[in-house]
C-alpha cells in the first residue's frame, strides 16, 4: 500500500478478514464447495445458536453442555482445517474420507463419556476396555486437531508432558514421580474433570464462545467503526494524529475484539495508511498499531479467552478481574501513547487535516446506539450476573440495534456470517483448550506445579546468591536475598513465558504456565491475582516479540513493511507492558482488588508507575524538547526504571537523576532556537 494513496476512511471487513486468514494460522480453512459448505455453514450457525440459546435460558447439564460444544467443534475442525499428509485418499464433498472418518470418530468418544456419567462413579479408576478405547480416540484426535487448527508447537508440548506421566519414574531428583501407564493416563484426562473435559474446555463452552460472538456481532453492526470515528475526533488534530488515533481505537476496539490479530487488521485497515501519509516510517506505523492492538486481551470488558479461564482458576467474579486489570491496561496504552507522542515531534509531523477528521456530531448521533449492547453487557457483568447471561444480553441488543439503525443496518446476511465467523474464531481455541486440559491433567497427576515451581525458585535462589554483596546497597524489600529471589523468579517466569509465548497462542499458554510457573511466583508471596496477571501480560508479550510476532507481521502486511523490523519497533513501543507487571507483582494495590488497599498506596504506585513509563518513552523515542544523545537516553531509560519502581527512595533517585537530563535537554532546545532565529 503506498504512502501517496489516500487513507480509507471506512471500515473494510471482508478485506480485514482476507488479511487476517493470511496471517492467522487459526482462520486457514479449507475452500470447501457446494453441499459441503452449506452443510458446514448451517453447522457453524448451528453451534452460535446453540451457545447464544444456553446463554440466556439455561446451561445444559456441565458434562452434556461441555460433550456438545466439543464435539462439534473438534468434528468440525476435521472438516475445515486441511491435514497436510493426514488429507490423503479419496474425497466426498472436497473433504478426504479420513476426515469425515475422524470427524465421526471424535463426536463418538466426546458423546460417549456423558452416556456413561451416571456409572462414571464406579469406572473412575478402573476404567473398561471400551473406556480406554474411546479415551485413547480422544487424545489422539484432540492432539491431531490441535495440530491443524494450531500447528505443532503446542501438540508437541502435551505430547512431552504425556511422556513425562508415562514415564518419569525414570527420572531423578525432585522432576521424579512414581510414573502411570496408559490405562491410568486415559482414565486421569478422559474420565475425570482434570482432563480433556476440564475447566479449559468448560471456560470456552460456557464463556468464551458467547463473548467472541458479541465481538464479531459487534463489529459487524458498526461499533468498530464508531470507535475509529471517535478516536479520530479526540486525537486526530494532534501532531502525529492518526498514530493517536490508532492507540485510542485499538484500545477501544480492542475491548470488544479480545484479538491481537483481529485488532491490528480491522482498525489497522485504516489506521496504518494514514500514519504513513503524514510521514511516519511504514515499519513504525505498523508497530503502532500492533503494540496497541496487543493491549486488547488485557483491556475490560471482554480482555480475550485466557482471562475468563483465570476466573475459573482463582475462583472469582469477572468484576473483580475487570476492575484489577483497569490501571495496568491503562498504562500499556499510555506508554504507547508517549512514544507516538515524542516520535511525531521528533520527526515534526502533523495532525489529520479538518476534512479527514469526522464532525463531532454525526459521528455521535449515528454511532451512539451502536454503544448500547456494550454498556447492558457491562451492566449485566457489574450487576453480579453471570458472564454468559451477559454475553447474551449483549448479542440481543447488537442483533437489534443492528436491525433498527437505519444509517448502519444490519442484514440477515450479515448476521448469518457473523454466526458463521464467530464460531469459526472460536475453534482453534476449543481445540487449545482440550489439548491443555491434558496438560492440566499431567499436572495434577504427577505434582508437576510445585516440582516445576521448586526449580525455578531454587534457581533464582542460587543465583541470588551470586549478588549477595550488592545487596547491603538496594533499597528495603529488593535488598535483601528473600526480595532478589522474587525478582529473579520473575524474571525466568517472564522469558519462560516469552520463549513458550512464540509458538503457542496466549490462552494456551497462560493455562499451561498457570499450572507450572504461578506456583512458583505465589510461593514467594505474590498475591494469587498478581501472580497470574503477570503470566498473562508476558504471555501476550509474545504477540510483539521477534521471530514469532503474529500482530506484527499482520501489520506488516498492511504497512509493506519489514516484518521483523516491525516486531523490534512494536516490542519498543510495548515496553511498559514490559514492566508493569513488575510494579503489581511488587505492589499489588495497583489492581485494586486487593485486603490491604488504601487510596494513599494506591496514588503513589499509580503515579510513579505512569511517570516512569512517560520517562521510558521519552528515553526509548530520544526526543523531549529536542534530540537527545546515546547518554541522556540511556540515563532516562535507567532513571525510569528506578522512578517505576514501588519505592519511595529509589523512586527519588530515579527523579534525581532524569530532572538534570530534562533541564539539559530543555536549555539546549533554547540555545538552538536561539541560533536559528
């Protein structure tokens, strides 16, 4: 896309969706023709129906409801997904026979297990022949699933813990356990709900299916685009306008979207050639625009599928993790923000001009009744009702308020793909979370939490060691061996979550390292919430992080740009999301929801924390009141660590040393002004 055409001013959906196709391994479906795609059409509508229907009259029984949605989601990914050298032989309807085979098998062994449940009671542990059968069907077509909706990386990782419960008997040391044969595994994640049929797959079939469906529904009937329309009135006339845009949308949209990749191609469609007309480099503006996007599966209400299985796993209100995660995914927004900021002043960029910018009221009296569904659905969530009741309130008024809008009418067209794409969005990550449950149930079959949690704090333990002599000079709680323990255990807890984070998508990510490394984090007195918010934001981290940067490269695409130059610049621009989860994991009283909250510690955290991310920005851009040398930036971007820091004295040093460099750089602006008059 060249930087001479003029930008889009309008939403493109069906070109977002092209490019997020490309880009998202998730969204590859098979082409499929005639009979076939109807039949998988009518399937997928199927399914919405159904979720949107338990949703609002009632669950179905937790093992029959959970049979159902997986069964037709794991059937249908073998309809879908093409299986590379597994899609051999003969067809009927473009689809191989082999995979109307297992598409038939994996809806018998997910059905099979609510036809036994009322002799389940005496099975467990001593399971049939017929029961192991089906078992071993299960797992292996769940992993086969896996692999085509996903890739390989994550079935190779529950294929490792498989082989550690077969076998790590064999093993020495703390990693040893007394080992489980195949019929003891089988019985372990099939039979019981620490498996396959365990609180991943119950959080996707009660809660994450209905709210993808709101955001696809949502979007189609004209929210996305009111958000860019009122994002581009706020900030649109500033300098460097629609990169303030593009925070202020992704944020907005990223609410809704719960997608890194959904985000960075609806509002990036838009966004990322309008960056480029006014100057900024084609890799920065998809940088941006990827940074921001990241941001939406930590941004309230719908913040993406890991968070609603966080709820599940600490056994809270949805409220309460909404109001936790409000200041942190503030601050994300407000680092990239700065940077834009001082990025376009730097390069002496303007705004949007008056004709690009839409008018304050047409954009509010055709666009206000697409906020409705939004504001019930939080209201329903706030008012202490359950997620999925909420999800359909929401739907109902997005179906209607796209029906009754006369200037952004919804048609039975478009409602019926968004049935269709809402739960074609939700298959990968039905198969994700079977596939993890596996790995849940490794976990709690051989201990392997805590044993993991032992090494990784023992390491950071021996380590520590090593800098016993600084620790005379740190401040109270970081000097001492206990509060450098703590930090190092946060650190290998945070490249671990990275380095997994480049292969396997956040939700399945964040169940498998809540298993193994929240233990560890917690153990050391990390509040439960704090512990595992801090998986999730380093977990999504991995969207912006080389070589595996998915929200990058989709921006890349749009931008024209180097992918992995965009991916460097976006985990730059990403970087207070970077540290923020240092400051709550130190300073839990930044999520609010905590015993000891008081207004006074709260204020001072927050006020810190958001002054050093605005330093950080200024020491990563190079630019205040003018340019900067390598020495002032470095000197900023080392007091910012210390001012973001939970420490009243540290924090003084940190403002000691950045006041200097901004005085220094604020004369030098004076002096070259001075010279040019």
């Amino acid at each position: 896309m060249s930087g001479h055409q003029p930008a889009p001013n309008k939403l493109d959906l069906e070109a977002a969706a092209r490019l997020e196709k490309e880009v998202d391994t998730e969204l590859r479906f098979r082409d499929l023709k005639g009979f076939t795609a109807g039949l998988v059409s009518v399937s997928l509508v199927a399914l919405s129906v159904f979720h949107y229907y338990t949703a609002g009259f009632g669950i179905l029984t937790e093992h029959w409801h959970k049979a159902i949605h997986l069964a037709a989601v794991l059937s249908l990914i073998f309809l879908l997904f093409p299986g590379g050298l597994m899609s051999v032989g003969p067809r009927i309807g473009g689809v191989p026979v082999l995979d109307w085979i297992f598409a038939g098998l994996i809806i018998a062994a997910t059905v099979y297990l609510p036809l036994i449940f009322d002799d389940l009671t005496f099975r467990i542990g001593n399971p049939s022949e017929t029961d192991v059968v089906m078992g071993t069907i299960m797992v292996v077509l769940v992993l086969e699933a896996t692999r085509r909706a996903m890739g390989p990386i994550l079935p190779i990782i529950v294929c490792v813990f498989i082989a550690y419960a077969l076998w790590g008997n064999h093993l020495s040391g703390v990693l040893a356990h007394p080992g489980s044969d195949w019929s003891g595994f089988v019985n372990h994640v099939y039979l019981t709900g620490e498996g396959i049929f365990g609180i991943p797959a119950k959080v996707v079939a009660t809660f994450v299916f209905h709210f993808v469906l709101f955001g696809v529904i949502a979007t189609r009937m004209g929210l996305g685009q009111f958000f860019i329309d009122l994002a581009s009135v706020v900030a649109g006339r500033y300098p460097g306008g629609p990169a303030k845009v593009a925070v202020l949308a992704s944020a907005m949209f990223g609410s809704i979207s719960g997608s890194s990749i959904a985000n960075t191609v609806t509002t990036g469609s838009l966004t990322i050639p309008a960056m480029k007309k006014i100057g900024y480099k084609p890799h920065f503006a998809g940088a941006v625009e990827a940074a921001a996007s990241a941001g939406g599966q930590i941004t309230p209400p719908i913040m993406g599928a890991a968070a609603f299985v966080m709820i599940e796993f600490l056994e809270i209100p949805l409220t309460t993790l909404l109001i936790a995660a409000a200041v942190p995914a503030a601050m994300h927004f407000w680092g990239v923000f700065v940077q834009v900021h001082f990025e376009a002043k730097r390069l002496g960029l303007r705004g949007m001009t008056e004709e690009e910018i839409p008018k304050l009221w047409p954009t509010v009296r055709d666009g206000w009744p697409t906020v409705i569904p939004l504001v019930a659905l939080v209201w329903v969530i706030v008012d202490g009702y359950t997620p999925y009741l909420a999800a359909f309130v929401g739907i109902t008024l997005c179906v209607i308020v796209g029906f009754l809008n006369p200037r952004n009418r919804l048609t039975l067209r478009d409602l019926w793909d968004a049935l269709d794409m809402g739960a074609r969005y939700a298959l990968a990550v039905g198969a994700a979370a079977a596939a993890v449950g596996m790995v849940v149930g490794v976990v709690t079959l051989t201990g392997a939490g805590f044993r993991v949690g032992f090494i990784v704090t023992q390491a950071a333990a021996s380590t520590a060691q090593w800098f016993v002599p600084l620790l005379d000079i740190l401040p109270e709680g970081f000097g001492s061996l206990a509060g450098l323990t703590l930090f190092l255990t946060l650190l290998f807890v945070a490249m671990i979550c990275i380095v997994m984070g480049a292969g396997i998508p956040t939700t399945a990510l964040y169940i498998v390292l809540a298993a193994i490394a929240a233990p560890a984090v917690i153990q050391l007195g990390v509040p439960p919430l704090a512990a595992h918010l801090f998986i999730l934001y380093y977990g999504i981290l991995a969207d912006l992080t080389p070589p595996v940067c998915v929200a990058a490269y989709a921006a890349a695409g749009i931008a024209g740009s180097n992918p992995f130059r965009t991916g460097l610049t976006a985990f730059r621009l990403g970087a207070a999301k970077a540290t923020v989860p240092f400051v709550f994991a130190y300073a839990p009283v930044m999520l609010i929801m905590v015993d000891d909250f008081t207004l006074g510690s709260f204020l001072f955290v927050t006020i810190t924390c958001a002054l050093g991310v605005l330093v950080l920005g200024i020491g990563l851009t190079g630019y205040a009141f003018t340019h900067m040398g390598i020495g002032s930036q470095i000197g900023l971007v080392l007091a910012a660590l210390m001012t973001i820091t939970p420490n009243g004295p540290l924090t003084m040093v940190g403002v000691a040393i950045a006041v200097p460099i901004f005085v220094w750089n604020f004369l030098r602006s004076r002096r070259e002004r001075a010279a040019l008059a």
